[in-house]
C-alpha cells in the first residue's frame, strides 16, 4: 500500500491582509518582560490575496506581537488555504502558532490538525515545525503523528519528515500502519474506477 501525502504550505499565514471585527491593545513602551506582548489583537480574521484571489484565510482568538524577540504569536487558530479556482485545499486548526517577522520558519501547536480534501487525507499531531525556504515540515522526535485517509487506512509514527516540493514523506523513528483491507480496496475501486470501454 502506498499513501501519497499532497501537503499545501501553511506559508506566510501572517501576512497582512485585513483585520475584522477586531479589538487592538497598543503597549506604548517596549515590553518589559519577554511575557507581555507590545501589540495585541483579539478574534481577527486575515485574507491573503495572490493576484486579486483569494488564497488563505486565517482566524485567530488572538494575535500578539512581541519586540523584543521579534516574534508573532496567534492562539487558537483556524485557517483554510485555497487552490487557483477558489477551492479549499487544505483546513487546519491549531493551539498556537508562532513565526518571526521574516515568516520563514513557523511554528504549530497544541494539537494540530490539517484536512486536504482533495486527497481525503488528515493529518494530526501535537507539535509541527514549517521551514519556508527549504519546504519542509517536519514534527517533533517524541510526539506520535497520525495520518489518515476516506478508506480507513491509518499510518502513525514519530518523526514525521513532509518535502512538500517532492510531496513525499518519511517517519524517521518508527511506523504503524492499520488498514481495513475491504474498506481500502472498495475506495480505490470508485476512486479509480476503469473505464467503461464496450460499444
């Protein structure tokens, strides 16, 4: 059995977009502990557009930024990211997320878990880290990773390695696979079902 994981970066989440029916706290002076934020923004919703469509979505409970390390942090989040015809490719939720200014690593966390509809796939796990410029997302070395299909067929492990230019993946430190051996083959026949040839 071969499972292909079609995996939509969560890239560039943060990026600006527009911030509705949100409350705004503006500290004036620069943070005095690393714990209070300079800016803080409760249930915001941001867009992010790529030639005038829409391409993701992001609600968060809240949103808060902090000076001195130059960091976001968004809690209790929800998002959906969307292909070229407005469909959604992926939808996620997650505890908490964090990224720098330049939004090139990201973190999920606090259960996360990630639908593709397209696939029928979901992905679920406590922690997962997202590296903008290699491509990777990857999980933590301790925390089990489950992956999921309309079939039934479960595959889980730890270490979970996603390269989402080459879409394949690899658990590093172990793997289990179940799978409903009547429920898969029934679902890969309507999936691929042959072509009805006769005159």
């Amino acid at each position: 059995m071969r499972i292909r994981l079609l995996f939509a970066p969560v890239s560039c989440l943060l990026l600006v977009c527009c911030a509705d029916s949100s409350a705004l706290r503006w500290i004036q002076q620069p943070s005095a502990t690393r714990n209070t934020p300079t800016i803080a923004f409760f249930q915001v919703t941001f867009d992010r557009y790529n030639t005038h469509l829409l391409e993701t979505r992001l609600h968060a409970q809240t949103l808060e930024f902090y000076h001195h390390d130059q960091t976001w942090t968004a809690r209790d989040i929800h998002f959906t990211r969307y292909d070229g015809n407005g469909r959604a490719s992926v939808r996620g939720h997650a505890g908490v997320l964090l990224t720098d200014c330049e939004g090139t690593v990201f973190y999920l966390g606090k259960k996360v878990d990630c639908f593709f509809p397209h696939e029928g796939l979901r992905l679920e796990g406590r922690a997962f880290r997202w590296e903008n410029t290699r491509a990777l997302f990857t999980s933590d070395h301790f925390s089990p990773v489950r992956i999921s299909d309309a079939s039934g067929a479960v595959v889980t492990g730890v270490g979970l390695c996603v390269n989402a230019r080459t879409k394949r993946f690899v658990f590093q430190n172990g793997v289990h696979i179940d799978v409903d051996l009547d429920s898969f083959a029934k679902t890969r026949a309507s999936r691929y079902a042959a072509p009805n040839l006769s005159p």
